[in-house]
C-alpha cells in the first residue's frame, strides 16, 4: 500500500495512471470491520481503491468528543494492507484546511433533519471534507456506510447539487454477532454499556418487524420507551421516515428507515434498519 499525506503527491499518482478506475472510501480512522467491507466491495469494483483516514475538525460539535476520538493509525495501515487497499491518503489538518474557513453549502432540510437538529453543523463540516477529499482523489466510485444514513443522503444531495462526476454506493452495516451496530465509538463502551447498547438493534428489529404506517407514530412512542427503559441509555430520537426525504414516512413511500440515535453512558450511538 502506497501512504499520501499532501493533496500534491497523491494527485501526482494518480495521474500517472489515468486510465485505471479508481473507488475511495473516506474514514476518520480506527478501522473496523465496517470500513474494511467499503474496501473490499471497491476493490472487486474497480482498478485501484484509495482509503482516507483524517479526523476531520470541522464535523465535531464537541471539542471533548474531537480530542478523544481514536486515532490508531499503525493499527489501520495493518489493518488496511491485509484488506489489499493500494493507497491511503492521511493528510494533516493543515493540509486540508486554511484556518479560517467559512464557507458552507445550503443543500435544503435534508442536512437539518434528525442528526441535524441534535448536532448543528455537523453535515456542513462533512460536505466541507467530502468536498475536498473528492476533489483531490476524483474518484469514480464513492463508498459509504449505511450505518450514517443521513450522511450518505447528504453527500448525495451535495453530489447532485454540484453535479459532481462520482457514482456513490451504499454498503450494508456490519454488526458484532449479537447485533451491535459497528462503530469506532464502541471502543469507549466499558463492558456493561456494550451490553446495554443492544437495546439500539433490537429495538429497530421490533420496530421492523411490527411496521404499520398507520401507526407509525405511535411506533415511534413505543420504540422511545423500550430505550429509555435500558439502564444507562438516554434516547435522542428514534424516527420512522421516507429513506429519500427523511421526512415522515407515508403510503407513498418506496422506501422506509427507522433511525435512532442514543447516548448509552457518555457514548453517542447511530443505527438504523432498513424496513423497506
Ligand atoms: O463517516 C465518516 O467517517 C466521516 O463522516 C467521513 C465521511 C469520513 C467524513 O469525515
């Protein structure tokens, strides 16, 4: 695996291979199996496969949150070279960003629904370095988890908006065997907060397996109350909406999501099931 760390020598590379097809998937790091599932789907799909690992400022609302967050990076390359990813790209934040960036990009209330309402400015943040990172790398193919739904329909929204020339696939969850969502957050759950934590799963399978349209509110109560139930677990939201608009889901919906976001201990968590 060849390493980058300045915008220059990576595009030098790449443009020495113009004719091979190129899938990246951009990560903060601490690697999981969920990541190494982007890599795996980009290299059966394409010539080379390029892996992002930077911690990126400007999508944390929290300083704390920013300074904690793991960044095992010999751990990653290992992990990376076993997966046969060919080049990562770990810039410095210097690298990425002037000090006073303000721009920003109004892509409508897709970015200010759910995670939005809970952590303002958090997509702008993300557009910010998606923008940049594809702008260096210009891939053809975009992986992203599932398993940050909303984010995936924000960088879509910003790919069409700006009529960028990526395709962008959607790669499943990965979860542990008894249904944990995987999350480079879960290395700050101590033993007893992992187990409560499965309530996040199994209450969107309940959710799942109980879906009703017409209830769907009522649904929304019911799933509030089971987490809040769980010792420890603090829900945030849990919402059933349309898997396009991320508005309420209706009859009309080709597609349906129940998402939910919750604190378990001092850890937030994200997960959501695909109902339809
Ligand atoms: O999903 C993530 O890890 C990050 O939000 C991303 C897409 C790498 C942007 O920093």
């Amino acid at each position: 695996m060849k390493t980058f760390k300045t915008r220059q020598a990576i595009r030098k590379y790449l443009n020495e291979h113009p004719q091979l097809s190129v899938g990246f998937a951009p990560t903060m790091g601490a690697l999981h199996n969920g990541h190494l599932s982007l890599i795996k789907r980009s290299k059966s799909e394409n010539d080379i496969t390029v892996c992002s690992i930077f911690v990126n400022p400007t999508q944390f609302n929290d300083p704390a949150d920013l300074e904690k967050y793991p960044r095992p990076i010999e751990a990653d390359m290992a992990k990376l070279e076993s997966a046969g990813c060919d080049i990562l790209f770990a810039p410095e934040v210097s690298e990425m960003y002037d000090d006073n960036e303000q721009w920003h990009l109004d892509i409508g209330p897709v970015e200010h629904l759910l995670e939005g309402e809970f952590r303002p400015g958090h997509y702008q943040g993300v557009m910010q370095i998606v923008f940049k990172l594809l702008d260096v790398v210009k891939p053809h193919n975009l992986y992203m988890g599932q398993k940050d739904y909303q984010q995936f329909l924000v960088v879509q929204r910003m790919v069409e908006l700006l009529n960028l020339q990526v395709d962008m696939v959607m790669c499943p969850i990965e979860r542990e065997a008894d249904g944990l969502a995987m999350s480079s957050r879960n290395v700050h759950l101590s033993d007893t907060e992992r187990k409560r934590a499965l309530v996040l799963s199994k209450t969107l399978n309940y959710i799942k397996d109980h879906f009703d349209v017409s209830r769907e509110a009522e649904l929304e109560e019911q799933a509030m109350e089971m987490l809040a139930a769980e010792e420890g677990v603090e829900p945030e939201y849990f919402r059933i909406v349309d898997g396009k608009t991320l508005y309420p889901a209706t009859p009309a919906s080709t597609s349906v999501v129940a998402l939910t976001a919750a604190k378990v201990g001092k850890t937030r968590l994200i997960d959501n099931v695909l109902i339809y």
